[in-house]
C-alpha cells in the first residue's frame, strides 16, 4: 500500500516536472518570438505614411510608446503560459498597491514629462541643449527619458520629468548666434586702430553675416592699465563654434601685429612685516 503510494506520489512529480519545463520552454520560445514581432512592428509603425512625415520627435515617443504598450501585452501572456493565477496575481497586485504607486510615481512623472515635451515642443530630435547640469545633442526622446549625446561622445540619459521642469538652453532653436568675445589691450592703446582693425579685416571672414548685424565694437570696462573690449558678430548656428575660436586665435595676433598689446589685468601685492 504504502509502496503504491510512494509510486503514485512520483508518477504526479514527474508529471508536475515536465508541465513546468513545458510551460518554461514555452514561455521563452514565447519571449524571443515576441521580442522580433515587437521590432517588426516598430518598424512597420515607422513605415506609416502619416508617422513617416511627422516630426522625428513625435516618430521617437510613438514608437517608445508602442513598444512599452506592446511589451506589456508580451508579459501577459508569458505570465498566462506559465499558469500564473491572474486573479491571484491581480489581489496581490491590489493588497500591494501603495507600494506600486510610489514605485510608479517616478515613472508616471516621466511619462508625463515626455507629453509635455511633445507637445509644446521645447526642444527637438538634433538640437544641441543645455539643462544647466548637462548639455549636448539630442538623440532620442522616449516616452520615460530623453537621451543626449555630448561634443566628446558620451551618451547622457536624462528622466523627462526632470528635464520638463527644469530651465532649458536650445543652443540651435534658432538660425542665427552672436558670438561674443571679450579681450584686454594696454590703457594708452589707440582705440581707432583698434576699431578698424575689428571692423575691418578681422570682419571680412565670409561666416560673419554683416546683413544681420554690423560688427559692434564697444569698451565695456576698464582696470589697472588695461581697458576691456567687447568684440560682437553674428553666424549661422553651425558655424557658431568654429567662428569663435578662429577669432579668439585671429584677434590677438592681428593687434599685435600693428602694435596693440593684449594685456592682463595687473595685481598690487604688499607685504608686511610683522
């Protein structure tokens, strides 16, 4: 008898056994198919004429929306293969529901903030922006997080309810950038050369656009033997960087060239004795 028992008692092991390995091979054979019909239709989603013409922004939260939404229904289903009691699991989910309200709330909060980018536009796909902490150019912006890629090609993941709410600098919003340089040159230094030297040959680089703005030079502040200038031009945005630095490099050396000396502030120290 109690051998029959013993028998019966493993024939129902083996058999719970190779249930589960079944629904488990099941579950993963489940898992890959679903991964490729995630892409296929992220893809296809992309395709679409209506999506293929909208903004790249708008194209990059859709499709995040959609594979988020789709990978949630590929969850299920596992959870379905695997014989998971959904009333059971769906009690749990309710008893624990504060917990998962809390542990969603940032994820709420992004996916809030994603909306908001999206529809008021601040910034878009391509933009170089800066959020005073990080800056660079905007690769991607999925429905919980926007991701940047900065100047020296680090990839910075940034969550959209921080980025939302938060002062943002969009470098490239606009067509045209002024580019400010400042420099010092000696008190007794003639102002006029100086000028014509701005105004003149240093301004005839063809990246400075003189039909937005005349070059403006000005003196803007003075200390210990030394005067400070301020030297403003305007560029089409991507030649903002390559401008300033060719100028920060031209200038100095065009003054000294006809005789103005770039100078540096000047600092009294005394010494005591005691």
């Amino acid at each position: 008898m109690l051998d029959e028992a013993l028998n019966r008692l493993g024939e129902l092991a083996s058999e719970y056994a190779v249930s589960i390995a079944m629904r488990l091979l099941g579950a993963v054979i489940i898992y890959f198919i679903g991964r490729k019909i995630i892409k296929l239709l992220r893809k296809r989603l992309l395709r679409l004429d209506k999506l293929k013409n909208s903004h790249p922004t708008a194209q990059s939260f859709i499709s995040s929306l959609a594979s988020f939404l789709l990978s949630l229904v590929l969850v299920l289903t596992i959870v379905s293969i695997l014989g998971l009691p959904m009333t059971s699991l769906l009690t749990l989910l309710g008893s624990a529901g504060l917990s998962i309200g809390l542990a969603l709330q940032g994820g709420f909060s992004n996916l809030t903030g994603g909306i908001i980018i999206l529809m008021f536009k601040p910034f878009s796909i391509g933009d170089f922006i800066d959020d005073g902490t990080n800056q660079g150019t905007v690769k991607e912006i999925n429905i919980f997080y926007t991701e940047l890629t900065t100047p020296d090609n680090r990839r910075i993941i940034i969550p959209n309810s921080a980025i939302s709410n938060t002062t943002v600098i969009n470098n490239t919003a606009e067509a045209t950038r002024r580019v400010d340089i400042s420099f010092n040159v000696a008190q007794d230094s003639d102002l006029d050369v100086v000028f014509s030297l701005l105004k003149g040959s240093i301004s005839e680089d063809e990246r400075i656009l003189t039909d937005v703005a005349e070059p403006f030079v000005a003196v803007v502040g003075y200390g210990a033997g030394y005067l400070t200038l301020e030297y403003r031009v305007w560029c089409k945005r991507e030649n903002f960087l390559s401008l300033k630095f060719d100028l920060q490099r031209k200038i100095p050396e065009t003054l000294a060239a006809n005789g103005i000396v770039i100078a540096r502030p000047v600092f009294d120290v005394t010494v005591k004795n005691t």
